[in-house]
C-alpha cells in the first residue's frame, strides 16, 4: 500500500519557502531508492509544468511533468530570490555552486564556485580561490575575481542601480559600477549606498558623498541632543507651606550621535570630542557624565570636553 511523504525544503535567500509533497511515485516492492514528487511553489520554480523530486538519500531532480524529461539530476537547491530581481537561483554540487532558471528549469550557470550570491541588474557576485568577482546570466567574468571575502552575508555585493559597494585588498571600502570601476574610491571605513548618493564613515566621522567622488556634505550626524539637567527648586506657596519643584536647566551644549556613537557639540557646530562614548548626559552646567561603548565605564567631561581628573 502506498504511503504519503510530507517534505519540506529549506530555502533561504531572504526567506524560506515552502514545499507541498505528493504521493510518492515508487511502489514498496521497487528496489531503487524512493522519490517523493514536490509540487513546485513560486520562488523555487516559476513554471507550472515543472516539479522537484527528491530521492529517499536528500538528493533533488528537477523534471518538466508535461514531457516528462529531467532537466537537472542530483542536486541541492540553495536558496532563491525575488521574481523582481531575476530568474536564476543558486544550486549545489559537491560543495560548488551554479545558478538554473526557475522558468526552464535548465542550468544557466554550471557548479563550480565556493559561494554565490543573488542576481541584480543582470549581474551575481560569486567567489572563485577566495577573491569575489561577477559574471553575467551565461558565466562569463564581467568583473575581475579582486574583491576580498571577509564572512560577508548574503545582502552584500548587489547591485542596485548599477552600483555596488565592495571593498579593496585591504578592507577598504568604496563603490563600483557595472564595468567594475571605482566611482567611489575604496578609502572609506564603511558606506551605506542610496539612490541619490552615498553616506561614508572614515575615522568616526559621517560624510555624503556624491557617485562623481564629490563630497555634498562633510559632516552626517545620526541625531543631536540638546543637553539639560534637573534641579529642585524651593518655594513658599500661599498658606505658607514649604514645596519643592523641578525646574530644567538648559546647559547650551549638545550630544551628537554618528554611527552609535556620541560627541559632545557647541551651540556654534564645534565639536568638543569625537564620537566615542555610548552616551551623554548632563549634571551641571560644567560636568557631563560620559559612558564608554562598554556600556558600562563613565568619564566626567568638563563644559570645554575635556576629561576631567
């Protein structure tokens, strides 16, 4: 008697998806290994006609139910990407990945690198003896394999509207086009890409930065603070009685914060230090204490920053 499989198959490229099982294809008595047929669902493969089918060893096929024919044998399926983005998704052999389309169900891109990342603006970055390069739907290098791999996740080397942030040999970063020039030179400690321009940070300070180099903006902050302290006020009120109020003392100083990090700021723009503490906080008009990113150590600045002893 026949039995029922439920299967489900992990993909992740920024999600996972779902696989629905079907009757297995093999009978009991048959002596090669059992397959279970999968119903195709999107992400994984974009056309009806085609299913995945997995052996009893975990060992996936992909074949057209229509015709019959097996397009890709013995594989693992990776992850996928959005149906915005582009048709082929990653696969592996032995260790090697190469891209198929989830149209034909054909292999685009033959197996043969340690890591793949997702197609954008028709290019995918791939890493070959340790160096990132990019090739295009039929594998051919458009970008020369001279980019390093430090742990990257998989949000990284994309393209977006034919740029993409990458770092040199020595871990600085900057921003190339699609031809794998530098439309931002690698000078920088890290750079968060927009449409319009780029923000970059160098030495804890944030700059704006247009694609041609140029610098819109030579100072980003994340938020500024104006710094005030609390003192208790004492008073007569009507019947005689004595109270005490809170009253707010605006100190005229600042808290600046660039990249999780805090300064202490002028009312003239002037920085008083650089980014280097958690947080500020006011307890007078001369004394501001000043956690460490230990989250845990203070210093007591002084009205000018300066640490006091």
């Amino acid at each position: 008697m026949k039995s029922i499989y439920k299967i489900c198959i992990a993909v992740a490229a920024w999600g996972t998806i779902g696989l629905i099982a079907v009757q297995p294809i093999v009978t009991s008595c048959s002596s090669k290994p059992k397959q279970v047929e999968i119903i195709s669902s999107e992400g994984l493969l974009r056309n009806d006609d085609l299913v995945a089918v997995e052996s009893s060893d975990g060992k996936i096929s992909i074949k057209n139910a229509t015709t019959g024919k097996t397009t890709i044998k013995d594989i693992k399926l990776d992850w996928t990407q959005e149906s915005s983005r582009d048709s082929l998704a990653v696969f592996c052999v032995e260790n090697k990945r190469g891209y198929y389309n989830m149209y034909t169900g054909e292999i685009a891109v033959p197996a043969q690198y340690r890591r793949a990342w997702v197609f954008s603006d028709g290019l995918a970055a791939v890493q070959k003896n340790g160096m990132i390069g990019f090739i295009d739907h039929k594998g051919n290098t458009v970008i020369d394999f001279s980019f390093p791999y430090h742990g990257n996740p998989l949000s990284e080397f994309v393209f977006e509207n034919g740029r993409c942030v990458v770092a040199d040999t020595l871990g600085r970063c900057g921003v190339i086009d699609k031809r794998g020039e530098w439309l931002i030179a690698p000078e920088y400690d890290n750079i968060s890409a927009f449409k319009e321009y780029a923000i970059v940070s160098k030495a804890g300070v944030r700059m704006q930065v247009s694609y041609d180099g140029k610098v819109m903006n030579s100072f980003v902050l994340d938020d500024i603070t104006r710094l005030t302290y609390t003192v208790e006020e004492r008073f007569e009120n009507r019947e005689g009685e004595i109270e005490y109020i809170d009253t707010e003392v605006d100190t005229g100083l600042f808290s600046y914060r660039v990249g999780g990090r805090c300064g202490l700021m002028d009312a003239n723009c002037h920085r008083l230090t650089e980014p280097l503490y958690k947080s500020i906080t006011a307890v007078d008009r001369n004394m501001f204490r000043a956690t460490l990113i230990d989250y845990y150590s203070e210093v007591i600045l002084n009205a000018k920053g300066q640490v006091m002893k």
